[in-house]
C-alpha cells in the first residue's frame, strides 16, 4: 500500500483490488450518489470493470496515481476517496480536485482536511499552477467545502448530461484556486 499524504485525522493512500467491496458500499449509498447519478445505485461489475480502474490509473504527469483512498487514521476505516486529477494527463497544470465520502465522514471536516492537504501538495510538489473543482449547483455541502478549501466561485454553467437528475436544472459551478492566490493566503 503506497501512501500518498497524511493529515492530522487522514491517510490518503493508492487503491487495490482489494478496496472492490468498500466502492461497491461507497457508491451504493443514494445519499452519497444524489449528486453524482441522482443515487442510483452501481453494480459490483461496474465497479470493477469501470471504477476501479480509473481510480487505479497512474498519471504520467505526475508519476502516481491521481484517486486516493481515504482511511480515518487511527482506525483504519475507508472513509472514502479523493481525486487530485490533471485535466491532462502530460500536465499537471490544471488539476480537478473531487472527493467522494461516506456519511460517517460527513460534517466532521474530513473533505476540507483532504482537499487542503491534496493542494498544498499540488502547489508545493507536484508544478500544479490551478485547482478547478465542479458540482451541481444545488449541492451546497460541497461548494461549502470548496470555499473553506480556499476555492473561490468562478461560474455556472449548464452541461448536456445524458440523464438529468433532481436539481440538475440549475446548472453546475466551477470554483478554482490559482497558485497566485493561494501563496497571497498563505
């Protein structure tokens, strides 16, 4: 197991095949999903198959991974993941930053922790000069985790999703940080 980065409370660290049954729990939960499918809940082969995978995906850009497994430190526990992901895999520039817990994660500033943690690293190693991070407008937990991240809202758009799901007509944000502004809060 590689580790990628540690906080005070988290372990952000490479998935394996192992972590099939915690993604499989992770994005069956409808509360967790509401925003990402509108909680329709994924097979075991879709995860394996499409899911892992991706999260398995080694960016050359960075010589590592671009998803983490995030585990409560002192337990163990798979809280869930984090993405620090280039929006080109050759260059690590631009990055998205997701993340995707479980409800016991929730309200405990675990998201604001890891995403911290991840740009920090972003700005400081790994040449990232932009943080972009995206949600639909109506999910005021994650842009609230945004703004306490240091990202700042940049816009609303509208996407041409193949399913709309509950809320999705009010479009998506887009929050950002540049290295700029974080070294000016610093």
């Amino acid at each position: 197991m590689h580790v990628f980065l540690t906080t005070e409370r988290l372990v952000l660290r490479s998935f394996t095949d192992a972590d099939t049954d915690n993604l499989f729990a992770l994005h069956n939960d409808p509360d967790v999903m509401r925003f990402i499918n509108g909680g329709r809940p994924a097979g075991r082969e879709a995860i394996r198959e499409r899911t892992l995978p991706r999260l398995l995906h080694d960016c050359p850009c960075f010589g590592t991974r671009s998803y983490w497994a995030a585990e409560e430190k002192t337990t163990g526990t798979f809280l869930g993941w984090f993405e620090f992901r280039p929006v080109d895999d050759h260059n690590p520039s631009v990055v998205e930053l997701g993340y995707r817990l479980n409800k016991a994660a929730w309200g405990k500033g675990c998201a604001t922790e890891g995403s911290r943690a991840l740009i920090d690293k972003g700005f400081t190693d790994l040449a990232v000069e932009r943080v972009t991070a995206n949600t639909m407008t109506v999910n005021a937990r994650s842009r609230r985790v945004m703004e306490k991240a240091g990202l700042s809202f940049l816009r609303t758009f509208t996407g041409d999703w193949p399913e709309a799901i509950a809320g999705s007509e009010h479009g998506e944000v887009e929050y950002e940080l540049t290295r700029a502004d974080w070294q000016r809060r610093r």
